[in-house]
C-alpha cells in the first residue's frame, strides 16, 4: 500500500489528505450544530432552562425554548476552518452576534457555566424583574427589588461532547477518506 501510494506521487497524496481532513472537519461541524438543533450534542441532553429564563425570553419578545437557540446566532456562527494540515471547528474568536457580543464569550459561558454574578438591580431592571416573575408564575417577595441579583449561569458543553462522539473511529474514517480519494476503496 505505502508502495502504490508513493509510485502515485506525493502531490495526490496530499491533496487527497487535504480533501479529507476538510470532509472530516465538516463532518464535526454539523455533529456540534445537529446536537444544538436537538438540544443534545453527543448524546447528552442540555439541561433544561429554567422557567425565569423562560419567562424573560418571552418579555423580551423570543418564545422558543431550545437551550443556546434565541436567535441561532451562536450556533451559526460555528465554522470549519482547514488550513495546511491543521483544522479549527468552533467559534472563531472574531465571530459576533447581531447586537455585537463575542460568540466567544458566550460560547465559553455556556461551555463551562458561570461563577456568580452579581448585579446591582436599577429601577428598570427591578420592573423588568417583577414582571419576569410574574410571568414565571412566582409573587415577588417583599424585599426582593432592592439591592443585587445574583446569577448563575448553568454549564450545556455543546462542544465537547460532539468532539467525544466525533472522535470515535476517526482514524478509520480518515484513512477510509484518503484511500477512496486515491480510487482504492474503502479501508
């Protein structure tokens, strides 16, 4: 095999690792954004959004209920990127939503969860909060307007665990690739 590879030359050899490493770089690529569309990458389900989040999607206008889907943003912006031998599959660091935040930040938060974060409540946040409630089927308590908030955001890895299922039987998958590409079937 390593004979008939090399008699063939070194530039189809190349070319067909190179088509290869693409194919497999968009094969992971649609397992992450597959796994967000079904609220499960890699199998494992996200963990369900509370009903306060639920509720401020729905005053701020969004009624889906799918984790990291308000507007797609973050799951667009997932790319497949090859260069030479090497390919990048994730968020690229100049990616940004429609209002203008890092996807990258986003994606790490929703990656890896929060610390919390606590957030001095203004007179507009306090309304917004009480109707959230309200809508969320909760009373506010007395008290509970003044002062901070404290969030926490929970962690959904969404790449991760597609990079866990993607890399099972990579290699052969791979080798497979680049013995089609160079018309000798599959491996």
């Amino acid at each position: 095999l390593a004979r008939r590879i090399l008699a063939e030359g070194p530039m189809k050899l190349k070319a067909s690792v190179g088509t290869a490493l693409r194919q497999e770089a968009e094969v992971l690529r649609q397992e992450i954004v597959t796994g967000i569309n079904e609220q499960a990458p890699g199998g494992e389900p996200f963990k369900a959004l509370s009903p306060l989040t639920l509720a401020a999607r729905k005053l701020a206008g969004f009624g889906g209920t799918k984790a990291l889907m308000v507007r797609g943003d973050l799951r667009n912006a997932i790319t497949a990127i090859v260069q030479g031998d090497e390919a990048f599959v994730g968020v690229p660091r100049k990616a940004r939503s429609r209002d203008g935040r890092s996807l990258v930040d986003v994606a790490q938060i929703q990656e890896l969860g929060s610390s919390p974060m606590v957030i001095p409540i203004t007179a507009r946040m306090r309304r917004f909060l009480f109707a959230m409630l309200r809508q969320a089927g909760k009373e506010p308590q007395p008290g509970s307007g003044k002062g901070v908030v404290v969030v926490t955001i929970p962690a959904r890895p969404f790449l991760r665990p597609a990079f866990r299922r993607f890399s099972e039987g990579v290699q052969q998958r791979f080798l497979g690739r680049v013995a089609r590409l160079l018309g000798w079937g599959g491996m």
